[in-house]
C-alpha cells in the first residue's frame, strides 16, 4: 500500500506499531526530531503504561498504514523514557510572541512522510491535550529562533495566524449564530408579507370606498333625474288641465 505524501504527528502516534500479525510494539509515545532544520527523524512507542522502556522507529521502516495501525519492518531501537526526554524537542513548546509573551503551545505539526520535512506547525491557545481545542497554522518562515521548551516567532498574536481548526466552543457559537441569523431573515421576510398584505388590504379598501362612492354618486344623479323628470311630467300634467279648464270656460269653443 501506497504511503501517504504528508502526515500529522498526532496521526503517528495515535497508532498501534505492528511487526506482523501477532507481534505489536504499542502506541506512539514522543517524537524524535531535529528542531535546527525543522525534520522528524522517527518515533517512540511503548509497550504498556507501566514499562519504561520505548522502542524508537525511523520512517523509512514504516511499510504501510491500515486503519489505526502502523506496519513496520526491521527491529526497533531499545531506549528509556529518560534518554527520549533528554533530546531536543519542539512538542508542547511554548510560543513566544515578538513582545516576549506566550501566546499558545505547540500542539502538532505536518511532516513529508518521505523527507520527514516539517511543513508548518499548529499552535493550541492552551493546553493542547484538551480535546476538541483550536489550532493555529505557525509558518516555518514565522519562526526566528527557538531554545528547548520555547520557540519565538514574528507574529503579536494568534489572530494574525491561519485558524486551521475550529474548537467546540467556536463551532456551537457559529451555529448558533447561524440559526439566529436564519430566525431573524425569517422574522423580517414574515414581516415584509405581512407589510405587503396590509398594504394590499388597504388598497382593496380604498378601491372599494371609491366603487362604493361611484355608485352614491350615481344613485344621486338617476334620483336627481328622476325628480327632474317627475316635476317635467308634473307641469305637463298642470298644464293640460289648465287648457281644458280654459276650453271648457270659453263660450266660443
């Protein structure tokens, strides 16, 4: 199987070390690196919790990585806890800011697999065994100069590096706020129709007043017609009878 072209520390050492089927080596311990040039050259793992004893591996003895386990080839080197802890190492370093403060810890870094060459570091703001923590992206060109236990950098603080992985705490605020943005473009979209349906219910209202006013407008006119017609039919009535009333006086008809 193919390895792959870069890995985490975290992801190394979270394996389980096998020299075959039955023969296994334990878990990643610590890492065993040249902080100078920012390379890994290999790894510990122990047996068990209670032995002191650590087996250290080079990379190119790794054959393949199935699922949680890491296949190797050859013998391990035999060592001890207090030998490891001795060497120099950058896991867990403090990171200094260019004002002397710490500002976060090294939690983690990504290597090629091949070279064991560090690409970037990721810093934790506090202690970076809690799980579920944020991760920033430290450059290696960000780094000016690093002592055991601490590595100084250019930066003033995290905010200035790439946040590479959300904690908890960030990604339950961002959904939240997420469905409060959602609540709030459904409240005003809510409004906005309702805003539209008054509007239109006042239209339909004024529409009706006005049909409603055409129409008395219109009952006055045929009533004020037919009062006009009724006095015209009313004095063609009064003035027939008065020309019968006047034939009928004239002696000479």
């Amino acid at each position: 199987m193919k390895l792959p072209k870069d890995y985490f520390l975290s992801d190394l050492l979270s394996h389980n070390v096998r020299g075959d089927i039955s023969l296994t080596y334990g878990f990643g311990d610590n890492v065993w690196m040249h902080p100078p040039v920012h390379r890994i050259l290999g790894w510990s793992s122990k047996p068990s919790n209670l032995n002191l004893k650590r087996n250290v591996w080079k990379l190119n003895q790794v054959k393949q990585i199935v699922n949680n386990e890491i296949f190797i080839k050859g013998e391990p080197a035999i060592s001890d806890l207090a030998t490891l802890n001795r060497f120099p190492n950058l896991l867990y370093a403090n990171l200094i800011n260019n004002n002397g403060a710490k500002i976060g810890v090294v939690a983690d870094f990504l290597f090629h697999f091949r070279t064991g060459k560090i690409q970037y570091y990721l810093i934790s703001r506090s202690n970076p065994k809690i799980p579920g923590s944020s991760r920033w992206k430290l450059n290696i060109d960000n780094i000016v100069d690093q002592q055991p236990g601490l590595v100084f950098s250019s930066v003033q603080s995290l905010d200035q590096l790439n946040l590479m992985k959300s904690s908890f705490k960030n990604e339950f605020l961002k959904k939240g706020k997420k469905i409060f943005n959602r609540f709030d473009d459904m409240k005003n979209i809510a409004a906005n129709r309702i805003e539209d349906w008054l509007e239109e219910d006042d239209d339909a209202n004024s529409n009706y007043s006005s049909f409603n006013k055409n129409i008395f407008q219109d009952d006055a006119i045929l009533k004020n017609r037919r009062e006009q017609d009724n006095i015209f039919n009313s004095d063609n009535i009064n003035s027939k009878s008065s020309s019968n009333k006047y034939k009928e006086d004239d002696p000479w008809i």
